[in-house]
C-alpha cells in the first residue's frame, strides 16, 4: 500500500503539495518541492481534521482519495497511485452516506458532514469573538472612555482640563453608555454560549444602543474640541454579514440533498470570507481592542489625532506639555547636586531643548504611554512625571556627581592641560592625575560649575552621563586649570 509521509522524496510530494496549496486554506503556503517536510505533515493534519479522517499526518488511500475528490478528476491519477481511483475516492472520501448539513450564505450552498460542520461552528464562534464582539467592545468602550473623560473635565478635576476649552452642549446622560455597555455584553454572553438562535436574536438587537452611544459621544466631542473625524473614519458597525452567517447556521438543513452548484467541504472557505467581511467593522485599529481605546485616550486627551509630535508642539497645548515635563523632569535631576549647583533654570531649558529637538520621538512614544496610566483624579503634575519618567528623564543625567568625582574625570583633565606636558619626575603619571582628583574635589568646585553651565547651554538634551562628563572635563581643563596647576605642581615636588 502507498504512503507518503514526513522524509518522503519523489515527484508524488510536489502533485501532493500543489492540491493542498491550491484546494485547502492553509495557514502558510507549503514550498513546491518533492520533500515531505514538517510543514507538510501539518497541512496533512489539517487537512484530515477537516475531513474527519485519522489525523495522523500521513497520506494514504483514504487521505488521497480525498484530497482527489477536493481536486476533482485532474486528480484521480494522484489516488490511483495509493491503490485508489474512483472508487476509492467514493469510499474513502468524507463517508457519503453519511447525513449532510447544508447552509447558504449570500447565494452559495455549502455542504457539511457532521464532523465537518461541529467543526466549523467552533471556528465560527472564533471568529465572531475575534471580529464582530471585538468591535462592539471597542465602540461600547470608546463611548465609555469619551463619557468619562469629559465628565471630569466638566468638573475639572485632572489632566484633561489642561488641554481642552470645554463650552457649549451638555453632556449626555450615563444611562446612554450604559445601554451600549449592557448590549454588548449580552452579545458577547450570546457568542461565548455558541448558540447559534442566540448570537442570531441579539445580533439584531445590540447594534443600535452600541452605535447610537459611540456617536453621540463623537459628536459631542466634536462641538467640544473638534476634529471628530480623524480616528472615527471606517468606523460604522454593520451587522448584517454576521447576521447572515449566525441565521444559516441557527437554521441549518439536515440531511437535504444538495443542489447544483454546492460547494462541499467548503467550510475553510466560508470562514475565510467570512472573517474578511466581519473583519471590516473592527474599529479603527488591526491592534485590537487596546490599541483603539489607546488610540481614543490619546486623541481625546490631547487633542493630537495623529499622534504626531510635530502636531502636539503646536501652540499652547505644546507649551504646557514642555513646560510641564520639564518642571517634572528639573526635580527629579536637583537630586543630582552639580545640577542643583547650576541651577533648577538651566535644567528645565535644557529638557525643554531636548523634548522640542533631539528627544521628539522619545516625547512621542512618552506621551503615548503615559496616556495609558490616567485614571479618575490624576494631576497634571502626575501625568507630567509620568511623561518625564517615560522619556527617560528620571535617569537622565544619573550618576553625574561620581563621574565628576571619578578617576576618568581627572584623566581627561590631565590629558588636556599643560599638566601632560610638565617633567613628573619620580611620580608617576597614576600618582599625578590622583593629586589632580584630590586637588579637583578640594578646590575646583567653582570651576567645575561653571564648565558645567557651558556645557549644560550647548547641550541637545539626549547626551549620555560619560558624553556630558568628558565635555565638562575639557571645559574644565580649557578654562580653568590654571587656577589649581600651583597646587599640582607643588604637590608633585613635595612627592
């Protein structure tokens, strides 16, 4: 008897490969080659799984004459080849006697065994979860979050407040959101039952209270900030592919006889177009559920629809944003004592030229993420920590004060001053640039502050702690080694 299975090599395997990439809806197209490969031996189970055959990877007579039968006649000689033909696809094909369900969607009639069709509904519930209850939970939070989001603005009570000039209309009563949120979940309990008559009844009812919450609120965003449409395009929620699917299954045929025309074994098809229709009504994002509410938090809180931080620099909101971020940012740096010493001024104007300049795609990723942590009474100042922390500004700059005091330090100070220059004698240079160290730490405060404010006033805002340190080193050692070079010289004839 004829097999083919995992480590097979002949020109069966590329005839076998051809009707699996052509006949069967495979996760990943399969290489058309004459080598049974693991890729192979999983579109093989895949394939007897559906048809309700063993699934055990390997092809035989009953797999091939299905496989034959799916094909259609240019295929028989791929059956013959395993002992079958025909009649042997007849036989061991999807057991023909068995009785049949039958349902039709948009005009095409699809053909069931048992088996095929217990099978179909489960991938079925997977993606209506996935699709159509995705995106009601999307809409039915959206119009959650927009409520909430501008009820405390009207009461002004967090970061909202900063971004938005609220006047106009009133806003509409919770019992409207509540009425989506309610829909929704009984659609979700409906899909998550897998009961077909169910999904079917509250498919036609949930859409109008989740729809009709979603566009109040963006139409009550939109007399309040503007800009409703940018994130709201391709957002109506149709039901009626959904409902189609969910009604012919709910009134399956049992045992009917098909008629011309109907596709059997096609229910990986169905699925396919299925998921590709019920995908188009997912709201505004491939990310899921998370990544639109996100996109939603992101544009009702700051106004920004794109997100882009070019749009976000723009005018006062902008300002507020930089101004806010680098306050937040300046304390978290005056732990750092030089930058206490130059001052809580010159700090702030440098977050502030790196947050407009070479950190705007940090400011970017920062404020998304930030958005993310509002909740119900959070500050401003709270949510400006959280972009300064997010940006990396709670590091920026650590470790400073050690690198000033280190050995490093007094290294490049050497390197290049005079002091490189000068007969040492019996010290050595190590011995040398440690008198220097102990010299700098000593008396050179105020020569460190002011080569550090130089250096702070020429920075781009995104330098790392070794860069900022070795710029302040040869500042340092420019402008004011002269001062402490009697001491050193002293101390190196004294040793």
């Amino acid at each position: 008897m004829k097999m083919l299975k995992q480590g097979s090599k002949e020109a069966l395997v590329l005839t076998l490969k051809k009707i699996l990439n052509t006949k069967v809806v495979l996760q990943q197209k399969l290489a058309e080659n004459d080598l049974f490969d693991a890729d192979t031996t999983k579109a093989v189970k895949q394939f007897q799984r559906r048809s309700g055959l063993k699934e055990d990877g390997v092809v035989g007579p009953k797999t091939a004459a299905a496989l034959a039968k799916l094909a259609g006649p240019s295929a028989a000689s791929f059956a013959a080849a395993f002992g079958g033909g025909d009649a042997a696809a007849q036989k061991h094909s999807a057991v023909p006697d068995e009785p049949r369900q039958i349902i039709t969607v948009n005009g095409k009639t699809y053909v069931f065994t048992k088996k095929e069709f217990e099978n179909f509904n489960k991938e079925m519930i997977s993606t209506l979860k996935r699709t159509v209850v995705l995106a009601a939970q999307q809409r039915s939070e959206g119009a959650r979050i927009y409520w909430d989001t501008f009820h405390d603005i009207n009461k002004d009570q967090y970061i909202v407040s900063w971004f938005c000039s609220v006047m106009g209309p009133k806003l509409p009563d919770e019992s409207l959101i509540k009425a989506g949120e309610q829909s929704f979940e009984a659609l979700k309990n409906a899909v998550n039952s897998g009961d077909f008559k169910r999904i079917q009844d509250q498919l036609g009812k949930y859409g109008p209270p989740i729809d009709k919450a979603y566009k109040v609120m963006i139409k009550y965003r939109e007399d309040v900030i503007g800009r409703a449409g940018s994130i709201v395009s391709g957002l109506e929620f149709t039901r009626d592919t959904s409902f189609d699917i969910a009604g012919a299954i709910a009134n399956v045929e049992l045992g009917a006889t098909p008629g011309a025309g109907a596709i059997s074994g096609g229910g990986a098809e169905l699925l396919k177009s299925s998921a590709t229709e019920l995908g188009k009504y997912i709201a505004g994002t491939s990310g899921g559920g998370e990544s639109a509410v996100k996109n939603i938090v992101i544009d009702g809180l700051l106004g920004a629809a794109t997100g882009a931080v070019d749009d976000l620099m723009k005018g006062e909101k902008g300002e507020k944003v930089i101004k806010g971020v680098a306050d937040s940012a300046a304390k978290k740096l005056m732990s750092n004592k030089w930058a206490t010493r130059i001052g809580a001024d010159r700090v702030k104007k440098l977050v502030a030229r790196g947050l407009k300049g070479a950190m705007k795609g940090a400011l970017e990723a920062a404020v998304k993420n930030a958005s993310k942590l509002i909740k119900g009474n959070m500050t401003p100042a709270q949510f400006f920590e959280a972009v300064a922390t997010e940006a990396g500004y709670d590091t920026f700059l650590s470790g400073l004060d050690d690198w000033i005091e280190s050995k490093k330090f007094a290294t490049i100070v050497f390197e290049k001053s005079p002091l490189s220059r000068l007969k040492l004698g019996k010290v050595s240079k190590a011995d040398a640039i440690k008198m220097l160290q102990d010299i700098i730490a000593d008396s050179a405060k105020e020569g460190i502050k002011s080569s550090l404010e130089f250096v702070f006033d020429k920075l781009k805002g995104n330098e790392k702690t070794e860069e900022v340190g070795q710029d302040v080193a040869e500042q340092f050692a420019k402008t004011y080694y002269k001062n402490i070079e009697a001491k050193v010289v002293m101390q190196i004839k004294k040793a």
